[in-house]
C-alpha cells in the first residue's frame, strides 16, 4: 500500500497561528524534556540504591532490573508513539499534547515520592519506580502528536526547518536538565525526592502553557482515520513497505541504534580510556546537548534552505561514522588526547544532528495529511526500539573484550550499510512526482 507520495499540502489555518503553534510548542517539549534530563543522569544511581537493599547478595541480577527499569520508559513509547499519533488524527494535536503533559507532571511527581522512601521501603519504591517510568513513557510518547504539529504549520519546502525545532529543544533540555538536577542535589544531597518533584512542576508549567496558549492546528476536511482501530498493527507494515517511506524509517532506525549505543557506552568510555570521574563524565555529556542544540537551532537552519533532506541524511551518516571511528581507534591506538575526543564527540553529534530532523521532515512530506500523526508516531516507535536494543548491543560488545573497540567496529559497519539505502531514500522523493 502507498501510503502517501506527493508533498503535503500546507496546514489551513493563518500563518500567525501557525508561528504560536510552533513557538508554543517548541516551549512545551523543551520544558518537559527539561524534566527528562532532570530525572536520566540520577536515575540508575538512585534505582541502583533500592534494589541493592533488596538483593544485597545479587550482582548481574541488580543490573538487569536497573536495566529493565530504563529500559521500560522507550519500551512504553515504542507501544504508544503509533497509538498518540493515530489519536491525534482523530481529535487533533492540542488535546493529545495536553493529556501528555499533564500525565508526565503526575507521573514525575510519583517518582519524586518514591525517591523520598526509605530504603526500609525498597521493594515499594522499586514498583513506584517502575508504575512511574512505564508512565511517563507512555505520557512521553505524544511526542509524536507534536512532530505532527509542525507538519500542520509549516510547508513542505520548510518542514526541515520546523522539525529541527524538536531537536533544538531536546538539545537544550539534554543540556540543562543535568544542570537542574545536580543543582537540586546540591542544594538538598539527602533529599533525592526533589529532583522528581522540580521536573513534575515543570512539566505542570509546560501544560499550563499549552492549556492557555496552544492552538488546534489539525483540519478536519475528512476523517479516514476514524474507520482504523487505535492498535493497528498493519500501520507499521503499511509504512515499512512503502518505497517513499520504508527505507526513510529504517535508516531512522539503525542511525538511533548506533547512537544509542554511543551514549549509554559514553560514560564508559570516558571512564575507562580517559579516566574521568563523576565530574567530568557529566560535563561530556552536558557538552553533547550544547552541540546538538547548536547544530539544530543554527548550523542545520541556516542550510536547510539549501540542502535537501536526502543530502542532509547522507552527511549525517558521513559524520557519525567519522565520530563512531574515531573513538574506536582512540581506545585500538591508545592515543588519549582530549582534542580528538572533542573531534570524535563532535562529528558524531553533528551527524545525528543533521540525521533526524531530515528523516522526520523526508517522512512528513511523503504522508498525506491525514496520516501525519500515525505515520510519524510510526517512526517514533522505530525510534524507541533502537532506544531500546541500542543499550543491549552497545554494552554487550563493550565488555565484551578490553580493548572496548567491538561497539565501535559495529557501528561503523551499521553506517557504512546506511550508504546503500540512499539511492532508495532519493528515489522515493521522485515517485509521482
């Protein structure tokens, strides 16, 4: 089934409404997102705590629910993206948007209470923490619904420059969301609870922003959605065998899977080749939102008018192999120097950088309108999946000898496969055209 193949026609309501919805969104998913980079850095650390209580003898074991329990919040959002996004269709973007706002602030909330337990209470705290993160992935995954936002407001030739918008404000969130929560610490160390609490008000604030000021911006001229279930299954078949489509998604897909690995094996990395600590480890990573925001919100932008989406993916995939090489012949060499790990940092955040909003925007100009939610919450449950088995494949090949290059070596082998479906990406924008 072809399920779209012509531009998208441009949304229906004025072009003032348009810029509030794409302000008032980038707003919101920058708040919440704030809450998740808040909650991420501390969240093993704070788990780990808890279920060491309860298995004091344990050792692999305590890591595997830790890393269920992550791993819980991209498998919600892998089950939910599609099912928001269809939703969305359905009634439209703001309602979909507002339910998931207002249940992550009551989902984060929850979380903060059970940070607050004793360790008497581990076994509580334990199902707290996991009733919490399974909610706040299915909450976090309207994320979809506002990806479709930005197709209804902007035009085919500037949905590029809309997309990035989502990838500006997790930049910044991936950024000061770290910066909040170790502040929250350091103001209360023994109160663990309140780093929970600061990302529930803020996610309470970004709904109080959408509840006043963001616009509907779904038209309703027909409703084909209305006749599908809410769990359809045959949606992602449909979208992975579509020729204009399919091949934009998967390649999604293996780019999110090689960067996942990259940034769950990062602290490793930098602990075990470069001998940082806790300190150091965090600024790295607070340094990888800073470039993902300044690629996003300028460099990307300022080309966009410029570079097509096609060419943006293969220079996306340019640089990340660049960075995934790099970093493995700095642990094969040995030669540890901080500047080529900032080039090595750098070339792989750009890549992504350059990737993402790409593949979102490519995906969004070949659905028609009516499928905007469903197709694009498609392809970000293909992204929660790599999330997922990212984790599982960087880590495994990380230990599993002592040189720590395998996860490099694969990922460069992912990239350079990506190559061979480009000429199916182009091919796909010229079919009826």
């Amino acid at each position: 089934m072809q399920i779209a193949d012509t531009p998208t026609p441009p949304a229906e309501p004025s072009q003032a409404s348009n810029r509030s919805a794409l302000m008032i969104v980038f707003l919101v998913v920058f708040i919440d997102l704030l809450g998740f980079g808040i909650i991420l850095p501390l969240l093993p650390r704070i788990a780990e705590g808890y279920v060491s209580r309860i298995l004091p003898s344990a050792t692999w074991e305590i890591g595997l629910i830790v890393g269920l329990l992550m791993s819980s919040f991209s498998l919600m959002q892998f089950v939910f993206a599609p099912i928001w996004g269809r939703l969305s269709d359905r009634i439209g973007r703001r309602p979909i948007l507002q339910l998931g706002l207002l249940s992550s602030a009551v989902f984060y909330g929850l979380f903060g209470y059970a940070a607050s337990l004793p360790v008497a209470e581990a076994t509580l705290a334990l199902v707290l923490f996991f009733v919490a993160r399974i909610g706040a992935g299915i909450a976090g995954a309207t994320i979809a619904a506002a990806q479709a936002v930005i197709a209804d407001s902007t035009a085919p030739e500037k949905r590029k420059h809309g997309m990035a918008l989502i990838g500006v404000a997790f930049g910044i969130g991936f950024t000061f969301g770290p910066l909040i929560g170790f502040g929250c610490l350091w103001i209360s160390p023994t109160n663990l609870g309140l780093i929970g609490y600061t990302a529930a008000g803020l996610s309470a604030l970004a709904w109080l922003l959408g509840l006043a000021l963001l616009p509907e911006t779904r038209v309703f001229n027909e409703d084909p959605t209305g006749r599908r279930h809410l769990l359809d299954p045959s949606a992602i078949r449909q979208a992975l065998g579509d020729r204009a489509i399919g091949p934009v998604i998967l390649t999604f897909f293996i780019a999110s899977l090689g960067f996942g690995a990259f940034e769950v094996t990062l602290a490793l990395f930098l602990k075990d080749t470069f001998n940082l600590g806790e300190n150091g480890s965090f600024l790295m990573f607070a340094y990888v939102g800073f470039v993902l925001m300044l690629t996003q919100g300028v460099l990307y932008r300022r080309l966009a008018s410029r570079v097509s989406e096609p060419t943006f993916i293969a220079m996306g995939i340019f640089f990340m192999l660049v960075g995934v090489t790099m970093q493995g012949a700095i642990n094969y060499t040995g030669a540890v120097h901080l500047a080529y790990l900032f080039i090595a940092l750098t070339a792989a955040v750009v890549g992504f950088a350059f990737l993402t909003p790409s593949a979102h925007a490519l995906i969004s100009r070949r659905t028609s309108a009516d499928r905007q939610g469903e197709i694009l919450g498609v392809n970000q449950s293909a992204s929660a999946m790599a999330r997922i088995l990212g984790p599982v494949f960087g880590v495994t090949l990380y230990k599993a000898e002592d040189s720590h290059v395998l996860p490099y070596i694969g990922g460069a082998i992912l990239l350079l496969l990506l190559f061979l479906m480009l000429p199916k990406i182009r091919r796909g924008g010229d079919v009826g055209a």
